[in-house]
C-alpha cells in the first residue's frame, strides 16, 4: 500500500516538474526558471500567507534574503507574459477536462481585495462583494472556462477605477500602461471574451451575474459577437410578456417628419419582471434538480418564459428579439429569487437552462480556493504588473491542482509537495515571528 502510494506520489511530482517546464517557456529568459519553480512550489505549500517572503521562508529557509530577492523581482518587475503563462495553464487543465465532457460555459465574474491606504493600483473605496458593502478595495475582472466538473479561470484583469484612470500622474507611480484608458467592468469582460475568441477556444454560452447582466449593453454586444448567453438581471427588468411587443411605427398623416420608431401607449406598455413572475399561475412554475450538492440534490421551483427585452426600445425602428426569460421561485420563500435572461435557441429544454444558469457556483469555488489555499489576495505589491503576475500565478498554481482534480477520483490534495527539510530548532532568516 505504502509503495502504490509512494509511486503516486512521485508520478504527480514528474507531472508537476513537466508542467513547471511548460510554464518557463511562458516566461522567457532561462534565469526566470528557478524564481518561477520557487514562487509555484510556495504557493502549493501549505502556510497562512503566500506573499513574498513567507513563501521564501519555506522554499529555501537557509538564504531567505536570496529568495526573497529572486522571487519579489520575478513577481513585481518581470516582464514576462501573464497571456502566454494562462494559456499554458488552460491547455493544461483543458487536456483532463474534457475526459469529463466539452466546455459548457465561459463564466464572467469579479472579485474584490480590502485594502487599507490609496497608493496600491486600483484601491478605491467601491462595492467589495466579499464584504458586502462599499469599502476600500482593489477588484479584478476574470473569466473561467468550466463544465460540471472542472473549472479554470483564463482571463484576469485589474478594473481600474475612473478616478485612477484619470490620473496619469498616480498611474505612473505603480506602472499603470499609459495606453490605459477607463473601462466599466463589463467592457473589460469584453475584451477578455474578444481575446479569447481570436485564441479559438471552445465556443460557450457566457454565463454572468445581475452585476453583468442588467446592462443592456453588455447584452447587446455579446450578441453582436454571436455569443449566446444566460445572465442575471434585476427583478426591475422591463419585458413583453409572451406574445405581446411594442406598436409600429405611426402611419404617416402627409404632414411633418415621418417616423420609423417602434412606440407604447398609455394602454400598451411592458412590465417588470417582477411583476410577472407573481402573475404567472401556479402550473407555471416546475420542480428542477439541477445537480447533487454536498447536502443532497439541489432543487427549487423554475419558471421559463419567451418574452422580448423592452429596455428602451421606443429608440429602435424594429422589437427586441425574443429570448427565455427565467424566474426562480423557492418554495419557502415569499417571492421570486433570481432572474435571468437567456438567448440560447427555443427547443433548448427547461433543465439545461437551470443548469446553466446555476453553473456560476463554480467561480465562486474557484475564487475561495484561490483565496484560502493559494494566497490570490496576499500580495503586498502597489504596481500594475506585480498584481497581475501574482494573480496569474495563483491561477497557474490553481490550474495544477484542477488538472489532477479531473484526473483522480475522488480528488486529492497537492500533498506530493514538502517543505525543505530542516536541522532540529533551526529557524530561517526571515522566518514570521511568533504571535
């Protein structure tokens, strides 16, 4: 038993030694290798905190200075390519993905870092969804190609907020490309999706939030780039009901300007989703289970509909086109809970779209582990590029670990990976003093 275990772990460690020789390509120069295996292998570590010198502490405790030194160059001035190191890690994790199925989603999410002070890139005082409110925070924009089974994000980006944006000045300070201009989180998820199509990956519905969602926009453009969709939106949400759309145009009286626009009346308007939902009978709504959770099958009461988005469509000359509209309504609840929009094709049948639309808990997965086991927010940097090379190697770091997720079942731990071994009572330069 001992030696099956023994030829385990050893087979993970080649793979892990494989994969660090994919990842050096990524990063260019040779002399970038060792900082680059001393950065992935403290990630992989366990340990409270994964800045810099913590981790330089446990990778080689007996010339921490001499770590520390390699590694904060290599994360914070390095001008190595966060793209090419993501698409490294994605062929790597794709490779034992698809043994579980295709890609079923790309999902559009962001995440927040409290932050103390003003002068790391991107703090601003803004909506920090870990805490749940306002509060000085740095947020960034990423993007995660998932199915069922495994996940990995591909994209990652800083949203910089319009008072850095409009600071050249701050943003020379940290590194800030001077090319840079604002952009809302949604456009920067744009250009995430745009990029990612050029590489030609897995075509897959986008699957994103209220926050995403109820901008019109950000809709209306995935549409334009033949993407279909399944987003959140707000209860406040104007729709058509099924059958229903705006009037015609006014016929032409001989006289004035003649008009194309498409137009309400008093009598003639949409409604609310919200609205909609309660007025909706009984028989509308159906059970769904849509997967086995830690705590027994996952399961509520949906309702899907046809309807057509009217958001300011008096400033069109033809209706929206019609999409699903979904509505969840759990029974022990007094109202409907969610809603979302979809333009995925009509004979698409009801359980794939909860399933779709319910896929989003495997960002917010991704994003705690990222957190708890991989340091994604314990770096102490201020500069553009050392947030961005940290976040992209806590995703490296993550994708390893996913990879060999969908190769073992059930899943095991990085556990291949030990500390440096240590004389009795010697403590390393550097070492975190004791509480």
């Amino acid at each position: 038993m001992l030696g099956c275990m023994a030829q385990s772990r050893d087979a993970r460690e080649r793979r892990f030694a494989a994969y660090l020789n994919r990842l050096a390509t990524a990063v260019g120069h040779t002399d970038r290798r060792e900082p680059l295996r001393a950065y992935l292998t403290g990630l992989c570590l366990p340990g409270e905190r994964k800045s810099v010198e913590p981790m330089a502490a446990r990778v080689d405790p007996r010339h921490v200075s001499a770590k520390h030194q390699s590694m904060h160059h290599f994360v914070a001035s390095a001008p190595w390519s966060d793209r090419e190191v993501l698409r490294v890690t994605r062929q790597t994790v794709f490779h034992e993905m698809e043994r579980h199925g295709p890609v079923a989603a790309w999902i559009v999410d962001d995440t927040g870092f409290p932050k103390k002070g003003r002068h790391s890139v991107g703090v601003a005082r803004q909506y920090c969804g870990v805490l749940g409110k306002q509060e000085n925070c740095q947020v960034a924009v990423s993007l995660t190609l998932a199915n069922e089974a495994v996940s990995v994000p591909v994209a990652y980006d800083l949203y910089l907020p319009e008072s850095w944006a409009e600071d050249r000045r701050r943003c020379r300070a940290v590194g800030v490309p001077d090319d840079l201009e604002f952009r809302t989180k949604w456009q920067i998820a744009l250009s995430q999706i745009a990029a990612l199509q050029g590489d030609e990956l897995p075509p897959a519905p986008v699957l994103a939030d209220a926050g995403y969602g109820q901008v019109t926009a950000f809709r209306d453009r995935l549409t334009a780039m033949h993407v279909p969709y399944v987003v959140g939106i707000s209860g406040e949400t104007s729709v058509w009901p099924p059958g229903q759309k705006p009037l015609g145009p006014k016929t032409w009286s001989g006289h004035g300007r003649r008009t194309h626009l498409i137009r309400r009346t008093p009598t003639h308007q949409p409604t609310s989703v919200a609205a909609l939902a309660t007025e909706l009978p009984a028989r509308s709504w159906k059970a769904v289970t849509w997967r086995e959770g830690t705590r027994g099958a996952m399961r509520s009461r949906f309702a899907w509909l046809r309807v057509r988005p009217a958001h300011r469509d008096y400033n069109l000359i033809a209706p929206r086109p019609v999409e699903w509209l979904g509505m969840e309504w759990p029974r022990d609840a007094a109202k409907p809970t969610k809603y979302w929009l979809s333009t995925l094709p009509e004979p698409t049948p009801i359980t794939q779209l909860v399933r779709l639309a319910k896929l989003r808990w495997r960002i917010e997965r991704d994003y705690e582990e990222l957190k708890d086991e991989f340091g994604l927010d314990h770096f102490e940097g201020r500069g553009w590029r050392g947030f961005h090379h940290h976040g992209t190697l806590c995703i490296a770091a993550y994708g390893f670990l996913a990879a060999e997720r969908a190769r073992l079942s059930p899943p095991e731990p990085l556990s291949f990976l030990r500390p440096a071994a240590l004389p009795k009572r010697f403590k390393p330069r550097g070492a975190p003093r004791a509480a």
